[in-house]
C-alpha cells in the first residue's frame, strides 16, 4: 500500500471519528465515544500494512484527545460561563466563537436561547433525522467545530463597556479571536420574535462562524428561505421590544 493509499485511509477514519455520533452532546456520547474508537483501533490492528496500523493509530490518539478537549471546552453544547477571563479566554482561543449576551428577565433574551440551545437529552436518531426533517434544529449541537455560549451581561460588566453592548439580546462573532459581527435584538432577523431557527444560521453562516456539512446532501435546511432573505432588513422597527441597558 502507498503512502497516499495510507493516508487516505487515514482520514478516513478520522472522518469517522468525527461523525455526529461522536461530536452531539447528547446522553451516553461518552459510551459512544468509547465504542467508536474501539471500532476504528480494532480495524487498524487488523490491518496489513505496518505502516498504516503505526501512522493511523497515532493519528486516530490524536484527533480522540483534539475531540475531547473541544467537549470539555463545550463543544457541542450551548452553555452559560459565568467568569468574564474565561470569556474572554474563550472568544481569543477558539477558531470559531458564538456569544449570545443575555439578561435573565428579557423575553426576546429566552427566544434566542431556545433557537441556540442543545437538547442535551435528545437521542442521536432525533438528531440525525433533524438534518433532513422540515422540523426546526438548535443551532449549536449541529455545528461542533463551533463553541457557542451564553454569558449573563451583569457578570462580565468589562466586557459590556469594552464591546459598547447597549441593547440585548446580542449575539457576537469571533474568528480566531477577532469579533466578526454582531446582531443586536431582532432586527436582522425579520423585526418578530417568531423568526425562523433557519434566518439565525443564515446570518452565522454569511458571517463564517459556521459552515455546512456537506456530507449531509442538499437535503438540508442551512437557511432563511429567499423570501424572507430579501425582507430581513425592509420590516418596521419594533420599538419597545429590544432591552437597552441604558434604560
């Protein structure tokens, strides 16, 4: 076997590794986990070529420990850090960063955490089948590779005055440690708290904090559909319904 057969072989693998079984936050993924992995080092002890059982075992170690790291982090979940340094920690270190700026007593704050939020008991068929049902998806267990969390704004009052945060909710962006956009209330969104989970991704999506997953077809619903693209920005402003911190 070449070495370019190798490698193939190889990414393979780790491609399987990172399939959704593995990287959704959801209740056993740790079994999963642990299954998977013995799966694939199984198939690579098994294999022929000495080259490929040494190479891709190191590298299968490598990707598991990359995973799990990204899972302690919170990766695959959409939770709150209470700790201003750990936000900022969070926001400069990761590749890609969602912070959704809340305050406990807002309505418009809830809704956009139900359109962020990971079902963490939801079982994996449910969300398999989510990638090709018309029925809406939150957005953070569908993109692993991207941290996405909340953070209460009167625990990270530096980071308000720093961001010039004046109205909530606000949900930022952050690739490789600079801010990318930011989307204040809901007047990006269609100006209504019944927008749709698919306007939200459409929006991260054009700001590159998440991309698509090609291996799941066309079949899937990545964003706002073209009508309501063309009259995001046309609707009326409703004046009373964004919280401003300065009221």
């Amino acid at each position: 076997m070449t070495t370019s057969e190798n490698d193939i072989k190889v990414a393979s693998l780790i491609n399987r590794l990172n399939e959704p079984s593995t990287s959704s936050a959801h209740s056993g993924a740790a079994q999963d986990d642990e299954d998977i992995f013995a799966e694939l080092e199984a198939e690579i002890e098994n294999d022929s070529s000495a080259e490929f059982r040494e190479r891709g075992m190191e590298q299968l170690k490598r990707e598991m420990e990359r995973l799990q790291q990204m899972k302690n982090d919170g990766h695959g979940q959409y939770r709150e850090v209470t700790d201003e340094k750990e936000v900022i920690r969070l926001s400069a270190n990761k590749p890609r960063c969602v912070i959704h700026y809340f305050h406990h007593k807002f309505k418009r704050c809830e809704i956009m955490d139900q359109h962020l939020a990971v079902r963490l008991a939801v079982a994996l068929t449910s969300i398999l089948m989510s990638f090709v049902s018309s029925t809406p998806q939150r957005i953070a267990p569908k993109y692993f590779n991207t941290l996405f969390i909340r953070v209460f704004v009167e625990n990270v009052p530096w980071l308000v005055e720093r961001l010039g945060i004046k109205v909530l909710p606000c949900v930022m962006t952050f690739i490789n440690g600079v801010s990318k956009d930011r989307f204040v209330g809901f007047e990006e969104l269609g100006n209504t708290d019944q927008f749709e989970t698919a306007t939200l991704e459409w929006k991260l999506l054009n700001s590159g904090v998440i991309q698509k997953d090609e291996s799941f077809g066309s079949s899937v619903n990545y964003g706002a559909k073209p009508a309501m693209r063309q009259h995001i920005r046309g609707r009326p402003q409703d004046d009373d319904s964004d919280f401003d911190l300065d009221d």
